[in-house]
C-alpha cells in the first residue's frame, strides 16, 4: 500500500453499515496550558472563528460520516454543553465518559456494544483535510484490523551526525534530513479485534499496534499526503492559526 491518498482518490468498497466514529475528546491537554486550564483541548479556537471540534464535525459530516461518540473527561461538561446531540451539524452525538484516563483504544471498549463492524476512531485535536469516508472505506477494503492514516515528516537534524563501531567513527553525515512516517492520530478499526481486550482498563494506541504485530494481524497504512497538524502541539496549534484563514476553503469547503 504504497499509492499516496487524498480526498476523495481512494475508491474501495462502499461500507453498509451507518459509519460510526469515537472521538477521544477526554485529554487534559498539557501541552497548549494554560489555555487548557479552563477550555477543553478540542474546544480551543482555530482562527478565532471555529473550534477544532467544529471543524472536525462538519467534515465528518461532509464526508459521510453520521454518528459520533465522544469520549470526555477533562472538563467534560463544556464539550457536552457545545455540542449537545450533534444536529446542529446533521451528526448524531452520544457520550462515553471516562472516569479514569483510558488511552487512545479504551474508549472505544467502553462502547462496543454500539459500534458497527467497522469503525473510525480518532483524537479529538487533529487539523486535517483528510476524506474520512475514504478511510473507512479503504479500512473495510483492506481486511486488516487496523489500519492507521500516516502521514511523512521530515526532520533537520542540526548536527553532524557520526556513526561509531568499536570506538572508531566509520562514517560523518552533516546536519541530515531525516524523513520518516508518522501516525496521524486517525484510525478505522474493525470491531473483531477488540473484543479480546478488557473493558475498563486503559489501552494505548501504541499497545495495541505492537499487539497486533506481535501476533501476526499486520495493520494496514494509509498514506495521506493532504494537510494534517497535530493541535495538541503548541508549535502546530500556533502554525494553525497563522494559515487557518488561507486554509479555510480546504478545511471547510463552502464555508466563510
């Protein structure tokens, strides 16, 4: 799975099933303090005009996507009071709420009952045109039991870099680029795998990706080539607003 994809460019199969997401929306969001100390991480303003979590839910929205449930802890009842049953953007909304930090995969446990087959799952501070319709499709195509929307970074290492063996330098790089894959914090999941793990207890994304390929069960890449921050960063949550206007017919299409 090497082709790079981006809105509306992968064509898989259509899911029958209405697409549900979990949106982990319960962090508290230490990175971007103080701002955090009073507003919940997915409700931090982009450009002084949207939330992250209304941008989030319009392109859910746009993308097909019509159920949604929202995993709050950190000053949960604001993100309850925003954005209520979800009908102000056509999304159906109900609630998990965390009584203890449950990682990434954990919420989603605590709702399994009412999650379809196959399912998205993602962190509730991601800034990205990523087509979530298309993910999930492709996910459902795939066969695998996860499959996780990646995106390459690259890295100026600032430094000459010297690799050593047996005390003697064998080769000198100057200050390299280093590139690499990265997740993107969005994943689609098939509701089969998760059913060996206990309800309750906090699953990190990390956890169960090395789980699966200790086991053999391969997750699957989604390559994505779009536009993607991570907002929990303060660096990307600055970059954010900075282009957010410039951005805005990308993220938002049809929207002013």
């Amino acid at each position: 799975m090497t082709q790079l994809a981006s809105r509306n460019s992968v064509e898989c199969a259509v899911a029958t099933e209405i697409p549900h997401v979990v949106i982990v929306a319960g962090g508290k969001g230490v990175r971007l303090r103080p701002y955090t100390t009073v507003i919940p991480k997915p409700l931090v303003p982009i450009g002084d005009r949207y939330s992250i979590l209304e941008i989030v839910m319009l392109q859910l929205a746009a993308s097909g996507i019509k159920r949604a449930t929202l995993a709050i802890g950190h000053l949960g009842h604001l993100i309850r009071a925003y954005v209520g049953d979800g009908s102000q953007w056509g999304v159906e909304v109900d609630y998990a709420e965390e009584q203890s930090p449950l990682g990434t995969v954990g919420p989603a446990l605590m709702v399994l009952d009412r999650l379809p087959d196959h399912f998205l799952l993602m962190n509730g501070d991601v800034l990205t045109d990523l087509n979530y319709g298309d993910l999930l499709n492709f996910h459902i195509a795939s066969e695998a039991p996860l499959t996780v929307a990646t995106y390459e970074r690259t890295h100026q290492v600032d430094f000459g870099v010297l690799d050593i063996k047996d005390g003697h330098i064998t080769s000198f790089t100057e200050k390299p680029t280093l590139t690499y894959q990265v997740s993107m914090g969005v994943y689609a999941m098939s509701k089969s795998f998760l059913q060996g793990y206990a309800q309750g207890l906090p699953y990190g994304f990390d956890e169960v990706i090395c789980d699966l390929i200790g086991r053999g069960m391969l997750p699957a890449s989604y390559p994505f080539n779009g536009y993607w921050l991570d907002i929990g960063r303060p660096d990307d949550y600055d970059r954010a607003n900075a282009e957010f206007e410039v951005l805005l017919p990308r993220l938002l299409p049809g929207m002013r």
